[in-house]
C-alpha cells in the first residue's frame, strides 16, 4: 500500500514535507496527514532523516513533524479494527487484489501506483482473514496469555520486550498492531498484555529512522535520535500510569473490554502517542539541544570534498526520495557553476580596468577548485542516477532522472569551458599580451548574455521543471543574440589580423570568444532538455 500510495505520488509528497515551516504544529499536521496518507511512520521518519541529511528541513523543523507521523501511523489500526472484523471483506480483497493487478499490468491506462496500492489493500485483509484462521482454536494461546499475564510487572516488561522485538524484525508498527489486534479479537483476556505490546512497538518502530541515519551527517543522526528519544520517552511514561490509562481508554470506549476489545486496543494505540505529544511539543527547542549535545557535530575537512551517499534503506523504504534528493544536487551544481560564471565575470573586468594579475592571485585558485569539485559531483551523481532509475519509482521521475543525466554532463561541460576561460586569461599575464580595451568593453556584455542565460533556466533546472513556450523562446532569442554577438566579435578580430594585429593576441581573444559562445550553447541545450 505504502509503495503504491508513493509511487502514484510521484514526488509531490516529498515536495510537501521539505516546505514544512519552522512552526512545530504546521509539522505535526504535515507529518500526520503525510502518514495518514503513506501508512507509513517508518517511511515518514526516512524521508525526514534524508531530508535533514541533504540539508532540505532544519532539525527542528524535523521534530514535529516525527510526532505528527506517531500519530498519523495509528489511523491503520482503526482501518484494521473497523474494516477487519466488522465486515467480511475478506471476500472482497481478492477481487480487489485483482483489480489491482489490472491497473498495474495494464501500462497504457497509466495508473500502476494506484494499482499497488489496491493490491496492497487487498493482501491486507487477505492477510488479516488468515490470522485470525490461525487464532481460531485459541484454547492453547488462552492459556499461554493467562500464564504470560499472571507475574505482575514481569508480564509487562515481557509483553513491552516482544513489542519491541517483533516490530524491529517486521520494520511496521502497524503492522504489529494489527497482529495484536487479530489475537485480541479472539481472546479478550490479552487486553493487558496487548496493551503493553503496542506500547512496545513503538520503540521498535525506530529500527528504520535508525537505520537511516547510518553513515549521514550529524543533523540527521541527531533527527533518529529524536524519534528514539521520543518514542522511548512515551513508552516510558504510558508505563508508568498503565493501570489508570488503561481504565481512561476504558472510560472512553463504548462497551467494556471483554465486548469491544480491538477498539480499546485501536483507542489506545492512539491516546499515548497523543498523550506524548501534548507533553513534549512545547520541548521542541531543549529536545534538540539535548540531541546536539548526545551527538557531536560532523568534522569539517580541511581540503572540500563532494560525497553522495546512496541509502540502500530511503532506496527500499521511500524511492521517491532518493530522486528528489538527486534534484536538491542538481541544483546545488548549477550554484557552483554560477559561482565560476561570477568569478570569471570578475576577471573579465580585471583585465578591463589593468588587474589582471589580481585575478590570478584571487580568482583563478577559486575557479580552477571549483571545477575540480564539479568533477567530483559529475562521478558521483552520474552512478547514483543510474541506480535511481532501477527503482521502483514513477515514470514522471524516470523522465527527471533522464533529463538530469544530460544535464549534469552539461554543467560539468560549462564547468570546464569556464576553467579554460580561466587559463585563456591567465595566459594573458604570463604571456604579456593585453587586450584592448575597446575589445573587453564588447566582451563583458557579450558574456552577460550567457550568463543571462543561465540564470533564467537555473529555477527550472533546480525543479527540473518543464519549460513552457513562452520560456523556450526567450532561451531561444537569447542563444541568437549570443551567437550573433560571437559572429560581430570574430569578424572584428579577423579584420585586425589581416591588418596586422598581433596574431597570437587575436587568436587568444578569438578562443575566449569561442569558450563564451559554447557555454551559451551548453545552456540551450539544458533549456531544450527541458522544453521537451
């Protein structure tokens, strides 16, 4: 269900959850109804890990919206114990099943995540209908839980352990407490000790957060920490007022236990994660100063280096999130590409205004560990993408994983055309050849239009977002006006040869107008990538 919801998603969920404000309870409604829509706390809390991790939430941000995904996780149990035992739907779930099947067999009516999720709507109550054919001589398992039951604080601290264990093994709460919720419908007398299972698999719950968070930065393992912290800390306190939380769930439930069981178990499930939350939401702030002083902050290397982790856990638990992570990289690669555009700019007018040896003491260094940093970023995503698009995601992100290969072989293109820029330039001191300045006058406008250019798809390229006529037009006007200022220049430069001009000079001038004009081109090519 959770595969199908995210695949047929695409990435627009992603999109919510990294748009979250720094207001605590905007993040506890985003990562309730983000749950309630997943059916998935553990995929919530890995998209929040990674997304803390690619710098896209602050931890704080995170934190309400890791309780709002607590309680938006408990809606699966009233689905359970509503549609579970009151309906027989278990003989509807395999033509559901099947008319799933259709959806996602069928590739021209284009629906294939929805038909994962009805399918897995389906095996949920196929799966459901089979527990409770297992349970139903339960004579054996009344006495095992009138036994497990009879030791007090022991029985507790034993249910609390199974809790913990199973939903660590399983990676679901959810589904853990449909398990108790099937047991309990035939044995009312594990009220107690089912109680005090759910309560445990809450903490086993955080295996995948964990999990996540392995080999990531410093915000996002202090992120896990959070939900480990807070999940333990519930736990912690439900225990301690058991008898009167359960005599409350008691109160509020219709019936008495013996009669209406799994909704006391399904009430429960829902009132300690709220009770939680009303006690530690107004602790926001101290909750993440207490997790940076648990976890250290990341060293800092001395030498910049570009790394690309690919979480093999956010891969199998929320794929989606792995191409919208790509995308935040694809944007952070256009910045250092507009870094070297407004380096060179910088040099250009060094030239202009007699400095031109000040550019290669200040920004030649800078523009030639940048494009170093671009190489690193090339090898890295380019392996990534390719393991992205064997993921089980949308064909809307099969097409950006597409379109962001060529662009990334684009701006690792321009990144070296601006480094040979540079050296054009550098040569110019070491050479002792100045240009005139009525040339360089012609040439800042002329690498504006370019840089123009860039500017105006890098929103579009940071989205990968399609390019709409009006859009395609103007890149295209600006790619004439380039090419037609690169005609104007070289016709000028090869009069001055002819006339007897410095040919090394002219021909030096000739090639930096020639670099300027193929990165004008790399950037059309990106905005025709888009306008597809």
């Amino acid at each position: 269900m959770s595969d199908g919801i995210q695949k047929s998603a695409g990435q627009k969920l992603q999109a919510a959850l990294s748009i979250v404000t720094g207001n605590r309870f905007v993040g506890l409604l985003t990562g309730c109804v983000l749950t309630m829509i997943i059916q998935s706390s553990g995929a919530t809390t890995v998209m929040l890990v990674s997304f803390v991790n690619a710098g896209l939430l602050t931890l704080e941000q995170s934190i309400g919206v890791i309780f709002g995904a607590n309680i938006g996780t408990t809606i699966t149990a009233w689905i359970v114990a509503f549609f579970g035992f009151n309906f027989k739907i278990s003989l509807f779930a395999v033509p559901l099943f099947g008319l799933g099947y259709v959806l996602l067999a069928v590739k021209k009516i284009k629906k294939e995540g929805i038909g994962l999720a009805i399918m897995g709507f389906g095996m949920l109550f196929i799966g459901l209908d089979w527990l409770s054919g297992l349970f139903k001589d339960s004579s054996g398992l009344t006495d095992f839980i009138h036994l497990v039951q009879g030791y007090g604080a022991f029985s507790l601290a034993l249910a609390v352990l199974v809790g913990i264990v199973f939903t660590a093994l399983i990676h679901s709460s959810s589904a853990m407490t449909a398990i108790v919720l099937t047991v309990a419908a035939k044995n009312p007398d594990f009220w107690e000790f089912g109680a005090a299972m759910v309560i445990g698999s809450e903490i086993g719950s955080t295996i995948d957060s964990i999990m996540a968070a392995m080999g990531s930065s410093a915000n996002a393992k202090r992120t896990a920490c959070v939900h480990v912290l807070f999940n333990i800390a519930t736990c912690v306190v439900a225990l301690i007022l058991f008898k009167p939380f359960l005599s409350l769930i008691d109160l509020i439930v219709p019936g008495t236990v013996q009669e209406n069981i799994i909704y006391h178990i399904a009430a429960l499930h829902t009132c300690f994660k709220l009770l939680g939350t009303v006690i530690f939401i107004p602790f926001v702030n101290q909750i993440a100063n207490l997790t940076r002083k648990i976890i250290k902050d990341d060293e800092v290397p001395e030498n910049k280096t570009y790394r690309l982790e690919f979480s093999e856990k956010t891969a199998l638990e929320v794929p989606e999130t792995m191409v919208f992570n790509a995308q935040k990289e694809i944007a952070a690669f256009v910045d250092v590409v507009v870094d070297m555009f407004d380096s060179l700019q910088i040099g250009i007018k060094m030239l202009k205004d007699g400095e031109a040896e000040k550019f290669v003491t200040e920004e030649f260094g800078k523009i030639e560990n940048l494009e170093n940093y671009t190489d690193q970023m090339h090898e890295q995503l380019t392996p990534y993408l390719v393991r992205c698009s064997g993921l089980n995601i949308s064909e809307e992100s099969k097409s950006n994983i597409s379109h962001m290969m060529l662009i990334s072989e684009e701006l690792e293109s321009m990144a070296d055309g601006c480094l040979s820029i540079a050296v054009q330039i550098r040569k110019t001191v070491e050479k002792k050849m100045p240009f005139r300045a009525e040339d360089l006058e012609r040439l800042i406008p002329y690498f504006e239009l370019s840089r123009q250019l860039l500017q105006f798809i890098y929103k579009n390229v940071a989205k990968i977002q399609k390019l709409s006529k009006e859009q395609f037009d103007y890149a295209s006007e600006l790619e004439n006006e380039i090419d037609a200022e690169r005609k104007e220049l070289k016709k000028v430069a090869r009069k001055r040869l002819e006339s007897g001009a410095d040919v090394k000079a002219e021909l030096l001038y000739l090639d930096i107008v020639r670099q300027i004009e193929k990165l004008g081109d790399r950037c059309f090519d990106m905005a025709d990538e888009l306008g597809k």
